[in-house]
C-alpha cells in the first residue's frame, strides 16, 4: 500500500485533476503579478505557507528578495520548494515512502504511469546500492553543487552498456 504524503493530493484536488500549469495573482513586495506554476507546486507552496504561519503574498517576496537580479520568480519558487523539502528529507522518510529499491517514482504523481519496472532493472539498482556500501560511501549520497557528490567524487551512476544514450 502507498505511503500516504501531505504534498500527493487526493484524487478529488485540483492538483490531481490539472495536468498543466495554474496562473495565479500574488502580491510581491507591494506590486500584483501573476505566476504560473503546476498544481502540484500551488499545493507545495500552500503547505509550506500553512506550516510557517505565513502568506503566500509574504513567502513569495521572500522568494524574489533573494533570487538571482535577472532570475525568474517560477524558477526561484520551483527552487525554493525543492530546497525546503530536501532539507527536511531524512533517511526514515525515505525509507517510510519506500524509495531506495530502485524505484524512484513510488509514491509520486508519476508512479501509476509508470511501466513496472524490468528484473534487470531493480538488479542492476540493487548491485549499484551494495557497490556503493562496498565502497565506504554508504548507499545514500549528499548531492552538492554541481553534480558533485558532498562525500566527494561525482555522483553519477556508471554507464550501463546495456542501456544506449543518443
């Protein structure tokens, strides 16, 4: 049975219903503007706002204040959500939502249009995992900037030879 997550909408909620992105007015330091994102980042954001005690209006002035001169806000939000529940990630929570079988799409919107995967598939992710704990590096790796890997090193996967790149 799938993990129940506070960011996976039931099937009733808009998120779940709106495949594409949700334009919306938010007041950024005094001024109206509009911002499109997808409905699963709307929730997202409502989720943060609501734990915080914040506005959206408030939390996405925070957002701007801090974002590159010439970034984009939806990019800089989009960011902002990844970051703050990255941080809040722990290996119980990844473990509780069943990731690190080599099934990385359990328990997301993307799970059930997901072809099952292959045998060959969950082996190869297994050999990565216990390659990875062989090695000192443990099974979970902290991702820096970068593609580097905080414990050094990159953090991308070898090639598979069976799997071609065009």
């Amino acid at each position: 049975m799938p993990h129940p997550s506070p960011l996976l909408p039931d099937e009733d909620t808009e998120a779940a219903k709106t495949p594409y992105l949700v334009s919306r007015n938010v007041t950024v330091a005094g001024r109206r503007t509009s911002i499109r994102l997808e409905p699963y980042m709307w929730d997202a954001l409502r989720h943060i706002q609501q734990r915080e005690g914040v506005s959206i209006h408030r939390l996405c002035t925070w957002i701007d204040e801090r974002k590159p001169a010439h970034g984009s806000l939806t990019a800089a939000i989009r960011v902002f959500l990844l970051a703050y529940f990255r941080a809040a990630s722990t290996e119980k929570g990844h473990e509780d939502a069943g990731h690190g079988i080599g099934n990385p799409l359990r328990n997301t919107p993307f799970e059930a249009a997901a072809p099952a995967l292959s045998l060959d598939d969950m082996a190869h992710a297994q050999s990565q995992q216990e390659g990875a704990e062989g090695n000192g590096q443990g099974a979970v790796r902290r991702i820096g900037p970068a593609g580097t890997s905080l414990e050094g090193g990159d953090v991308n996967p070898p090639p598979r030879p069976d799997l071609k790149v065009s």
